[in-house]
C-alpha cells in the first residue's frame, strides 16, 4: 500500500469513517479521490483486504454486505498514510528549496 | 442467465459463494440497464484474477507429489492445445513441396521434417507417460473408481465416435472433388471441413479433460511421478524444437514462396488468419507447458 490511489489504501480510507456496502464504498471513494474504481478492482481489492484481515464484513443487509476496518487495518492505514505524508514532506520541502534556488539565480 | 450472471461466473464458484451476492447488489446499485463495456472488461479482468490465484493457492496446498502430478498435467493441455494447432500447421503446409524449385526446397523440407519427426516422438512421450499410469489407473478401477471418472471419459468417447463419424464424410467426399475444391472451391465442403476441425479440437479437449479428472485421482508412486515429471519436461521441449521449426518453415516459403500463401509478396502478407491462430494455439501450448515444467522442478526439489 504505497500510492495513494491503490484501491486498498483508498478502501481503508473511506471504511475509517465508518461501515459501507460496495456501493457507497465507491461513491464516496469517488467523491474523496477523484477515482473510479470498476466492480473487478474494487471487489479484487476487498478479497484482499479481508484475507489480509484489514477489513472484514459485517452480516448482510439484504444482499449487500457492509465492510468495516479492523484494528490491523486501522494500523495498516496508519502506516501508509504516515509513508505517504512523508513522501508529501520530501516532496514539499524539495519544491521550496528548487524555488528559492530559482529566485536567487534570478 | 442475464448478461450480469453471466459476468459473475468469470469468478471462481468459491469465490462466488462469498462473494457474488454483495457483488451482484453493488452492480444493481450502481448501473440501471446495460453494464457499459468498462464495468464489464472489470469483472471479467476481475475474475480471471481471482481463477489465477484459486489455482495458485490450490496448487500451493497440494504436496510436493501432488504439485509435479499437477504440474505435468499442465504440461498435456498445453500438448493439446499444440496437437489442434498442429493438425491446423498439417492443413496450412499440404503439398508445400510444389510450390517450391528444388533449391528453394531444402531448408523449409529439413524444417517440416524436423517438426512431423519430433511431432511423432512427442506422441510416443505421451503414450509413455500414459502407459505408466496404467497400474495406477488399474487400481483405481478395481477399488470403484469408474463411477467417478465416467462422465469424463463417457463424454469423450461420445465426441470420438461423431468425430470419428464426421472424418468418413469428410474423407468420401473428399475423393470426389479436386484440389481445388478441396481447397475453398466448394463451399458446402469447406463448412464441413470447418465442423470437422472444431470436432477434433472439442474431442481433444474433452480427452484431455478425462485424462487430467482421471490422473488427478490416481496414487501414483514416487519413481513414477519423476518418470512422468521428466517426460512431461521432455515434451516441453519437443513442443519448442516443433514451434522453432514451424517458424523457420514458414519464413522459408514466405521468402521462396509467398504466393503459396496466397497473398502478395512479402513477410507480412503471409500472415493468413488460420497461420495466425495456429500460431497463437502453438505459443499459447508452449506457453502452458512451460509453466507446468517450473511447476514440476520447483516440486521436484521439494521431493
């Protein structure tokens, strides 16, 4: 879990606000990232996830089984974000740098 | 079965079980009407995903004998599909002989012979391994394993008999017409030229399936399963030696004969369809059969 757009990270992401079916798991996902995952990467994902032990289902509505992150997965998304704001940090403080570099030649 | 249900069975049935419900609501929910192209490549890009990996972790849970029993398993659909291929490569290569001048003739005869040689030694290699199996198969019978295999080998032997039926048809008819018809000329026989070829492919597939849901339930010993391991390896091997010389016949007769293939000079114009698919089935064969050969050396070690 690395980039931010793995479905993964994005799953883990939307399921630490709380329990969704697969449905509203992609809406918000949509709404939150810009991305839209197809039924095969989102559902692939979810397997994985589960197997993994970061998510698991809570019993069926109806047909639709909602999700909900598990403590490792509340860990695993702890650790990707604290990665990912780390790259963010580098990347933020590499930008300055080449900025003042630049104003300086200039 | 609507199109979505048919969707859904690109997943494994384990899969499905656990899964198929939540993932038909989600499709409910989330698209009225038609799946568009997008969603649909998804789920079956999806389930070939969750196949591959089904039958990773099947072939991880079997033992170390189980895994080369497995592995050349593989090994013989991958032959199989090289056998319909092959009958594909006979059809495409008939009477090459005449389209070439005696001098243009030597590499690609030396590369047909190459491949109707090794073609029949790979043939001997299967019958081999069959043979082996034979004790095994023996007991299995005789401790009532017939009700098990029968749907199988009934099946096949069915699709032998039509096919069977269909090459006398296809033969006496045959005899009644001249090259040329035999060659496209006579429609009503080229539409069942077509029908007899898919017959052989659906009877070869079907043995295979017999052979591989029979093989599947023998106990086969130790010394057996390495003979079958380093057979399985050796036809592997024929199968490249057969692809290599195909390839190197028809870049012959592309650059010496073109017109055999009836399109314009040049390489690319000797890309006719049926040469196309028999040559996807040949790679895609090979292909198969050398996953079944990592398969069984990485078992074999574990031995």
């Amino acid at each position: 879990m690395r980039r931010p757009n793995d479905p993964p990270v994005l799953i883990l992401t939307s399921l630490a606000d709380g329990p969704k079916h697969g449905h509203a798991l992609a809406k918000d996902i949509e709404q939150f990232a810009g991305v839209t995952l197809g039924p095969g990467a989102l559902y692939g994902a979810i397997t994985r996830l589960e197997e993994r032990g970061l998510i698991e289902a809570l019993p069926a509505e109806d047909r639709r089984r909602p999700y909900r992150i598990t403590a490792a997965g509340s860990t695993a998304l702890t650790a990707a974000v604290a990665e990912m704001r780390r790259l963010a940090d580098v990347g933020a403080e590499r930008l300055a740098r080449s900025v003042t570099r630049r104003r300086r030649l200039a | 079965m609507t199109g979505r249900a048919r969707l859904l069975r690109c997943y494994p049935p384990a899969w499905r079980e656990r899964y198929g419900d939540d993932l038909a609501a989600y499709l409910d929910d989330t698209y009225a009407g038609r799946l568009p192209l997008r969603a649909a490549s998804s789920l079956v890009a999806g389930g070939v995903r969750e196949w591959v990996r089904f039958i990773r972790a099947s072939f991880a849970a079997l033992p170390a004998a189980g895994r080369v029993r497995a592995g050349a398993l593989i090994v013989l659909a991958g032959w199989a599909a090289f056998v319909v291929a092959g009958s594909g490569f006979a059809k495409i290569s008939e009477h090459f002989d005449s389209s070439l001048s005696a001098r243009s003739r030597i590499v690609p005869d030396i590369a047909y012979a190459v491949v109707q040689d090794v073609a029949t030694v790979s043939g001997l290699i299967v019958v081999i391994g069959l043979v082996l199996a034979v004790p095994a198969l023996l007991r299995l019978l005789s401790s009532g394993g017939w009700p098990v295999i029968r749907r199988h080998v009934m099946r096949a032997a069915v699709a032998s008999a039509v096919t069977a039926g269909t090459t006398i048809a296809v033969a006496a008819w045959a005899h009644q017409l001249s090259a040329a018809q035999r060659n496209g000329g006579n429609a009503g026989y080229a539409a069942l030229f077509l029908a007899w070829a898919g017959l052989v492919a659906v009877t070869v597939a079907l043995w295979t399936v017999a052979v591989i849901g029979t093989a599947r339930r023998l106990t086969l010993p130790r010394p057996v399963l390495l003979a079958e391991g380093a057979l399985a390896t050796a036809l592997t091997l024929g199968m490249l030696i057969m692809l290599v010389a195909a390839a190197v016949w028809w870049a012959a007769m592309a650059s010496a004969a073109p017109s055999f293939f009836g399109g314009a000079p040049g390489i690319g114009a000797a890309w006719t369809p049926q040469l196309l698919a028999t040559a996807t089935l040949m790679v895609a064969g090979l292909a198969s059969a050398a996953v079944g050969v990592v398969r069984i050396a990485q078992a074999v070690r574990a031995m």
